[in-house]
C-alpha cells in the first residue's frame, strides 16, 4: 500500500525533505558501495534520526527517496518498525520477501515475533517462529515455548530456565510463567525460587510478579520488604514456617545486598532458629556471597554455617533450595582470600565447585581452581596419587586454551607459551568471494557513516555459519579496512586455523613502541590494554565518557596532561597522538604507584586507583588469587583478559618475558610501610 501522498499532504516540512534528499540520491544509482562520499549518506543519518525521533513523516519520505541507497533496506526497517505496533501482516511479508536473506529481515522478524506476542496472536506467532534464525532473544523464546505448550507439548523444563534466567520482568516470559503456573506445571516452589535469583540479582519486580503466582498478598509483601526489608523483619513473627518464612527468606537476603553484617546479626539473634533449615541455610549463603563480595573476612564463616544448616536440613528440603552457581563461585572466591589453613581453604573450594551445576563446572576459571584444590589436598603416598593425577588431568583439558586460565594450566604443567602455526595464506578468491558478500558491504558502509553499532548487528549476522577459512578471509577485509574491531572479533571465532596477528593486530606501531619506550613501558603491556580497552577503535566513547585510543575519562585527561606539562584543550582527547601520550603516561603513573604490579595497575586504569588499594588489603595472596577476587565482574575481566593479551604481544613483538605468571608479579597485599606512599591524586 503506497501510504506517500497522505504523508506528503500532512507534512510539508517531510516534501521538502524529499525534494533536497532526492536530488542527492539521484547520482547514487549504479555506483558501487565504497564509491559513495560521506556527503551522498546524508539521507541514511536523517533517517536515523528520524527513526530516533519517531518521526513518521520523515521516514516514509527517506524511504522513497533512498530507494536506489545500498542502505535502503535499514531505511525501510526504520520505517516499518517506527509503526509496527498498526502493521498488519501483509506488509510485512513484503517485507521479507523484498529484503529475504538479509540481517534487516530477521531483525523485523525479531520486533514481529514481540509485537505478535503482545497481540496474543499465536496462530501468526506460530508460523512465523521457525524463520528466525538468530533467535538469540529470551522473550521471544518465552512466548515460542508457551505456543508450544498451548499446542499441547510438555516444556515444563525448558520454560522453568527460561523463566528463571529472565534478566528482568518482560511479558514473555511472565506470561509464560503465569500460564504455566496456573496449568500446575509450575509449583510454588519454582515462583519462591524465582523471588530468590530476582532479589539475589536486584531484579525486585521480577521478584514481585514471582512471588504474586504464589498470593496477591506475598506479591504485595515482596514490595515492602524490597522497600525497606529492616523494618519488615521487625514486624514479622517468626513462627510461620510457610509463605511467612519464604518471604522473610527474600528480606534478609535483600538486606543483606545492602549489609550482609546486619543480616547476619538478624539470623543469629532471631531468624536461624525461626526459619526452616534449608531457608535459613539459604539466607546464610546469601549473606556469605555478599560479604564476599565486599571482600569481608566474615564470608567464610557464614559460607560455612550455610553449609552446616544445609546438611541438618532434611533430604527433600535441600532439593527444593539449591544456591546459584554465583552464589557458590563466591565461596570459591572468599576461600582464595582464606586467611587459614590450606586443608580448610581447599575443602571450601571442593564443597562449593561440587555443588555447582554441571555447565558451572564447565567453567575453565572453576576447572583451574578445582584442579589446584585438588592438589593442595593431595597427600604423599598412594591415597595422594589419585587426586594429583585428577588434578593434573583438570589441567590438561583446559591447557592451551587461549585465555587466562588456558595460560596458567599450561604453565603449570610445565609448558611455555608457544603461538600457533600460521594459516595458509588466503587466496585471491577466498578475499574476494569475503569483499563482494552484501551483509560485509552494508556493516562497512554503516560503520564508516558512522552507524557502528547498527554495522556490528550487520558484520555479526552476516558471519553465521562461515567456515574457518572463511572467517579469516571476513577477519582480513576488516583488517584491510582497518575496522579493528571487526577484525579481532571474527578472527577469535576459528576454531582449528588461528591467526594471530589478526586477533592480536599491532596498529600505529611505530607510534605505540616509541611512546612506550619513551617513558619505559612494555609495549605488550600497553598493546595488551589497548585491545581490551578500545579494539583499537580512535573514536570509541564508552558509556561513562572514556573517549579514544585508550579510552581515557576527560577528567583523567585533563590531570594527566597537567601532570606532564602538555597544554591541553578538551576536544583533542581524540587525537589518536594526544590520547596515546596521555594514555600512556597514565597507566605509567598508576603502574609506578603499584610497584609496578600489571595485575593491580589494569585494575586501576579500568575502576579507578583508589578500589584496587582497598581490595589488595587483606592476606597476601597470588596475583591470580587477588583477580579472580575483584568484585567488579567487567574489571575482573578486563584485568585477565589485559593480561593474557600481553603475553600474546610479547610473543609477537619478540619482547620478553612472555610468562604470564611473571606477568602477574609476586603475591598481593596491603602496601608496605616501607613503600613510598600512594599517590592520592591519581585520578
């Protein structure tokens, strides 16, 4: 349906749109994509624009006027999914068909298959589900299993995960809950089960709606012991042992998010004893993981008391009341942090990684930490050789593995760091057949006009299903095109053909080694930061400011560039130059300020100086003990992941050392009195 004259006669503003934006497009019909100026895309970022400010007239004239764009299939996305909530489905089958294969079709079907879950439209639910093909959205899947179950099917289980690994209330899957709950095949066990993961993961209306299938009235409690659950506790009796308890459980786990010591101290003088076994073990496990995530000594003891009520509760009950993966992976990291004996930390890392569930098992930081409880628990003599045997098994099955834990094992099994062979070199056809695919086309064009993340989802769809030598070829086109990002991201996809200047590229080399040398810095080190920090990416702006190369805060900015004498003005943080020599000067100051510790600088350029002084105090630990403790999950990741870059760039750059244990230093732990003192100012 041709809907342009109604538009044309309601916005005058949108025709003289067109007019302008037609005589630009007039000349783009027929050239290939890489031949456009920036100016001809002018059409794509109003569009953009509009799409932002849903301005509907708009949109229906870039629409026609970019007809002949490379892009036109996102202007016509824009369009339709601006007013999907009125489409009927004629159109958008039109749709599918006019752009069929393409990133934008699936990611309409995506918003189609939502909006026909808001209509409760099954019937056209149904057909149009086993199209989807990146299918990678939880909400979808939630309304997909409850077409399943209204068809007939048992998908209790499947719905119960993915009710339970909701990241926040969404229809979907409260829908499917609902529905499921009131068939019977949901229990109020699951919905107290899903209260607990929502409260543990400050989801609290997720922990409303849950606890609402079990009573009107528990889903009105959830809300004020959410509010404030010290005045919620102290209003309610103690001697009910069902719903009662369940939502006193949910309190003191809420209060202890905000201080675990006062839930502890209510669960000592009042609600240990008020609360069912596996309830008040489930609390105490609860407040153990938040103290540990503090970094407080108390964790152990109140992992352990958890564990003690555990055991006294009976058989059925500890079934009905298992703790999260992360709440376990927390006890692992507070015994790391044990300030006791050897037997007694290593049995609290066995309990609580036999506990886990089998994928959390799987986990190579949990497969490295069991294997070295493992050995810690081994004893001389025969009953000692099976446990150092299993040990070093764990080991070899994660060794070799490109990430930190792969290092550690291999080094630990007495190996070095070795690069892998280098593929074949590409042939001509192999580039080509990568340079000529449309999706490749379309994600460069977004990203150079400067619609990078609508040109990520583009690049990202389009490698689906690539073989390795096809994704090195993908990986070199980005390369070729110095889209950084791109290029390390779909070369750490291969499986059995590794290039590694491709993942690990060395940009502006000169400049980085110069600068590096010049203030005495490893340049694998800096290089190592740089693709963990920015991907190399010169105007990448992180969502709390960080700008650049090296994505430095303009505060920081502004004090380095003080600090060493250089006249700074604000908009040259994305000089690809000035944000280097500051970077760098930076993470030099703050390497100094250290010892010269890469595991506590990386943490502080990430979060800042002042976190990693309050978390090195403590006992003294190994480095990999003390990172696996941080508690911020994003630094914890960047400190590992800045790390093994750097061993990989030694490599490459022929520098030594490229242990990743020498990387990491010596142990961990408050500052020595004789250490020259901090230096407070550091940004």
């Amino acid at each position: 349906m041709n809907v342009l004259p109604l538009h044309m006669m309601l916005c005058t503003r949108a025709s003289r749109w067109l007019r302008r934006a037609a005589l630009t497009l007039a000349v783009l019909s027929g050239l290939p994509m890489a031949s456009l100026a920036q100016s001809e895309h002018q059409v794509v970022l109003d569009a953009r624009e509009a799409f932002r400010k849903k301005d509907k007239a708009q949109l229906v004239a870039a629409t026609v006027a970019a007809r002949q764009h490379p892009l036109a299939p996102w202007i016509e996305y824009w369009e339709l999914s601006n007013r999907l909530g009125a489409a009927q489905t004629d159109e958008i089958e039109a749709f599918y068909a006019r752009w069929s294969g393409t990133y934008v079709e699936d990611r309409l079907r995506n918003d189609w298959l939502l909006e026909l879950g808001r209509r409760r439209d099954w019937a056209n639910f149904s057909r149009n589900y086993p199209r989807f093909r990146m299918n990678d959205d939880r909400e979808v899947t939630c309304y997909a299993l409850l077409t399943q179950h209204l068809a007939g099917q048992d998908v209790r289980e499947s719905a119960r995960n993915a009710w339970l690994a909701q990241r926040d209330l969404d229809d979907g899957c409260n829908l499917l809950a609902s529905t499921l709950f009131a068939a019977g095949q949901l229990t109020e066990n699951d919905a107290w089960q899903e209260a607990r993961i929502s409260i543990e993961n400050n989801r609290p209306r997720a922990a409303r709606a849950a606890a609402g299938f079990v009573s009107p009235e528990a889903g009105n409690a959830v809300a004020a012991l959410v509010e404030n659950p010290a005045r919620y506790l102290a209003r309610k009796p103690g001697n009910d042992n069902g719903q009662g308890a369940e939502l006193a459980t949910l309190a003191l786990l809420r209060l202890a998010g905000n201080d675990p010591q006062a839930a502890a101290a209510q669960l000592k003088e009042r609600w240990q004893s008020a609360l069912p076994k596996h309830l008040a073990a489930l609390a105490w496990a609860g407040t153990a993981k938040q103290a540990a995530l503090k970094l407080m000594p108390e964790a152990v003891p109140y992992y352990q008391r958890a564990w003690a009520l555990y055991r006294e509760a009976p058989t059925i009950k500890r079934d009905l009341a298992p703790w999260s993966d992360d709440t376990l992976g927390w006890q692992v990291r507070s015994a790391l942090r044990f300030d006791g004996s050897d037997e007694e930390r290593w049995a609290l890392v066995n309990s609580a990684l036999q506990a886990m569930s089998a994928d959390g098992q799987k986990d190579p930081a949990w497969v490295y930490w069991r294997a070295r409880a493992r050995q810690g628990a081994a004893k001389d003599g025969p009953d000692g050789e099976p446990d150092r045997l299993a040990a070093r098994q764990m080991l070899e099955s994660i060794s070799g593995q490109m990430h930190f834990y792969g290092k550690l094992a291999h080094e630990d099994l007495g190996g070095t760091v070795a690069l892998p062979p280098k593929p074949a070199a590409l042939s001509a056809a192999e580039r080509d057949s990568a340079r000529r695919n449309p999706g490749f086309e379309r994600a460069l064009l977004l990203i150079s006009i400067g619609l990078r993340n609508e040109g990520v989802r583009e690049w990202n769809f389009t490698l689906r299903g690539l073989s390795d030598r096809e994704l090195l070829a993908a990986a070199q086109l980005a390369c070729d095109r110095e889209v950084w990002d791109r290029c390390i991201n779909t070369s750490d996809r291969t499986r059995q053909e590794v290039d590694m200047a491709q993942r690990f590229p060395t940009p502006f080399r000169q400049e980085v080694m110069a600068q590096a040398r010049e203030i005495g810095l490893d340049p694998a080190y800096v290089y190592g930061l740089i693709r963990q920090e920015s991907r190399f990416i010169m105007d990448a702006r992180s969502h709390v400011g960080a700008s650049g190369l090296m994505q430095i805060m303009p505060a920081t900015a502004r004090w380095t560039a003080k600090k060493i004498g250089i006249d700074y003005k604000a908009d040259m943080i994305t000089d690809r130059g000035v944000n280097l020599k500051l970077g760098t000067a930076y993470l030099k100051l703050v390497l100094d300020d250290f010892g010269g510790s890469q595991a506590l600088a990386a943490a502080a350029y990430n979060a800042g100086p002042g976190r990693p002084r309050r978390w090195r105090d403590g006992p003294l630990m190994e480095p990999a003990a003390w990172a696996e403790n941080i508690p911020f999950a994003e630094t914890r990741d960047y400190v590992k992941k800045v790390l093994s870059n750097s061993v990989y760039y030694s490599a490459l750059l022929g520098s030594k050392p490229t242990s990743l244990k020498a990387r990491l230093g010596p142990q961990i732990g408050p500052r020595d009195s004789h250490a020259p003192a901090s230096d407070k100012e550091l940004p």
